[in-house]
C-alpha cells in the first residue's frame, strides 16, 4: 500500500461516490498516495454551489489549496505537473500516445456500455434500483423504486438501444480486447500502471462493482454487475487484474465523505 504525502495541504475531491468518473480520479490519487477529502456532492443544490465556485456543474472536481480542476483527464494531468511523485502519464512519446488513446476509449466507449449495463442491471436486480441513488433520497422514494415489478421495467431501455442482450454482448466485445491486452503483461501498457489502467478499473465499476469494502456503497451490490458477464468464468482473469489493482492501491476502509451542501453537512471528515 503507498503511504499517504501529508506533507501537502489536503486535497478535496468533490464527487458523487456511486460516479464511475470519479472512482477514475480516487483510483489515482491512491496510487500517487496523496491524502485528500471526498466532497459528495448534493445532486441539485450541491451542484449549484460547484458552479458558483468552479463553473462546472459536473463531477469529478479537484480542489488544491485555492485551485478546482474540472474533467477526469484534466486532473490525471493536473497531479502529474503538480506531484510528480509515480506519475501516471509516461513520458515515452509512443507510450503517452497509447495512454492517452487508451483512456480516451475508456472514457467515450467503456464507460457509455458500462452505463448502458447499469440500466440494463435495473430491471433484473432490486439492489441496483436504489444503490446508485444519492445519500439523501428519501426512503419512500427508495422503497417505491426496489419494489416495482420486473414485468415493468423489463423492457427499460429497448427503445433507445439498451436491451439487456445488446449491451451485454456490447460489454463482453469490451472486456476480451482488455482480456487479450492483459493475457501476458501486468498492466494494460507493460510493468507499470498508468492512466489507462485506472481509467479501465475505474469505468467497469458498473458492469461489476468491487468486493470489499473500497466504496461506501450497499453490500448487497458487491460483487455485483451486469448478469452474463460480471458472473461469467470468460472474464474471471480480468477481475481479479483489477482486484489486484484495489488491493494493491487502496486502503480497504471506505469512509464517509463531507457533503457539500450546508443544509447536508455531517460532522466528520474522511481522509481516503
């Protein structure tokens, strides 16, 4: 596990915890082993408050010292510059090129399946329907949700393209080129991780969400994902690379991190 760098001021990453993105962005920062905050963002009035500060309504944000960083990428590259320490960019030409195309790809192909499986997830898991809800839902709302039945959202979806078959062959066509890349390497570029490599683990956490306690998220989706492929023996090399990836950067404690929102604010502070 890489020690933590108290010696700079904290970082604060504003977020929403259930953000595939910013699983990208934490991935990171626990393999620089830079301290920071989780600032989960209140949908709505939270992301209000981000604009006044940042001009982006979106998360992932980083915050350092008196400076916001919009954009997983802007901040992979934002922490290279300002902590060069195990830097996550290479500066081979060719090998930043492939980085770069690499997380791209993660980033406008893997993640847009990933999220079409999560929907896919919603008609055949009553843990899904609530998991990725904001903190702040009410339960009868939550309890509305998981309980619809399956006849109903079986087809949600369909319309726009989003079957539960198509995306996951979709799904599956993503994980064997991944599959393939790492059948005789350690990392996605060679022996060293780099952006692409978290930007992958980061992105597939909605076709499978990690087991253990690495996000403060239901237990009953751990280990969970899209069926047919978060359970098929075809992709068992594949998770346990990123198993390995969790394992070997982050802490296994989840914490609780600080809301945004005034009206919202709980009293402790998580340090990841």
């Amino acid at each position: 596990m890489p020690s933590l760098d108290l010696e700079h001021p904290m970082l604060e990453l504003h977020q929403f915890e259930a953000s595939h993105y910013a699983e990208k962005v934490r991935l990171i920062l626990d393999y620089k082993g830079l301290a920071y905050t989780k600032v989960e963002v209140v949908p709505g009035i939270g992301q209000l408050e981000l604009f006044q500060k940042t001009g982006q309504r979106q998360v992932p944000v980083l915050k350092d010292e008196d400076i916001y960083i919009a954009d997983s990428t802007a901040i992979a590259e934002y922490l290279d510059r300002k902590y060069p320490e195990k830097p996550v960019i290479p500066t081979d030409p060719k090998q930043k090129a492939l980085c770069m195309i690499m997380e791209q790809w993660a980033d406008d192909v893997l993640g847009l399946d990933a999220r079409k499986g999560l929907i896919a997830c919603l008609s055949q898991n009553p843990n899904f329907r609530t998991a990725f809800l904001p903190a702040i839902t009410p339960p009868p709302v939550k309890s509305l949700l998981s309980g619809l039945p399956v006849n109903l959202l079986g087809n949600l979806g369909a319309p726009v393209g989003l079957g539960a078959d198509s995306v996951r062959e979709t799904i599956k066509h993503d994980l064997r080129y991944l599959s393939a890349i790492l059948a005789d390497q350690a990392y996605l570029l060679g022996d060293q991780p780099t952006l692409a490599d978290f930007a992958v683990a980061g992105l597939t956490m909605y076709i499978k969400v990690p087991m253990g306690s690495y996000l403060n998220l239901p237990e009953g989706i751990k280990g969970e994902g899209v069926p047919g492929v978060s359970d098929s023996p075809e992709f068992d090399a594949f998770w346990a690379w990123r198993d390995k990836l969790y394992a070997d950067f982050r802490d296994g404690t989840a914490t609780t991190a600080v809301s945004n929102s005034d009206s919202q604010r709980p009293t402790s502070i998580s340090i990841d």
